[in-house]
C-alpha cells in the first residue's frame, strides 16, 4: 500500500509516518518501481502499536524500548513492566504539577474579583511580577517528554 493509503488505514498524517521513519520507529517501506513506498500489513500494526503508545503519552524513546521489546520476544516482559511502572510515575508527577498549577491559577483569579479598570487589575499586575518559584521550575517540562 502507498502511504496515503497507510495514513487512511491508521488515521496518520502522512508526515507523522514519515518522523516515525526518520525516528527510527517506524521501519522505512521498499520502494516500488516508481519509486513510491510499499508499505505492508506489519507497518500498519507497528504503526498502530506506536498511536497506541502515544495516545498513552508515552515517549518517543520509552516507545522505541517497547518496540525492541516487541521486537526480540524471547524472555520474560519484566523490562516491559519496569518502563511502565517509570511511565505511571512520570504521569502521577505531571498530575502534582497540574494540581499546583490549578492553584496557582486560581490564586491568581482571586486577585480580581470584579472587572475594574485595566490600571487596577490584579491578575494583570501579579502576572507582570516575577514569577513563583515554582512556576519557574516548571518551564523546564515539555509535554510528551519525561
């Protein structure tokens, strides 16, 4: 199949198929005689194993170790278990980042209770202050990425 018809069969931009194959996760397709790419059965269920996983919020590189673990099936899903329990983790913190950012944000509501002129607004006047600690060091998370 061409990659239109990949991208149709796992609801896939056709440029997020050609990252997951720049990426390394993806096997890159044969080519045909003119030169369109082949894909096959096993690129649609790798394909749909990598959606799967990211719909999870996995990341790329917690992907790719499921992936050589899929990909080897001898011995036991131990190492499978562990990178999950990782992943449990990594998504408990974010919902403790989240938490705290809800507070904050609500904290901030409350400094304007009523609309008032912009000169006298509290929110805009806390945002132009420097910010919270730990706001600060939350700027170093990226979605997606543990």
């Amino acid at each position: 199949m061409k990659i239109g018809q990949l991208a149709a069969a796992t609801d896939t931009p056709v440029e997020t198929i050609r990252y997951y194959e720049r990426a390394g996760l993806l096997p890159t397709a044969p080519r045909t005689e003119g030169n369109y790419r082949d894909y096959a059965e096993s690129h649609v269920q790798r394909l749909s194993f990598i959606r799967h996983c990211r719909a999870l919020d996995m990341a790329l590189d917690e992907i790719r170790t499921l992936l050589q673990f899929q990909d080897a099936p001898g011995g036991d899903c131990g190492g499978v278990n562990a990178l999950l329990d990782a992943h449990i983790g990594h998504v408990a913190q974010r919902i403790r980042e989240l938490r705290a950012l809800e507070r904050q944000l609500k904290a901030l509501r409350s400094q304007c209770q009523d609309a008032q002129a912009k000169g006298d607004c509290g929110i805009l006047k806390s945002l132009a202050e420097e910010p919270a600690p730990a706001v600060q060091a939350r700027r170093r998370h990226v979605h997606g990425v543990h």
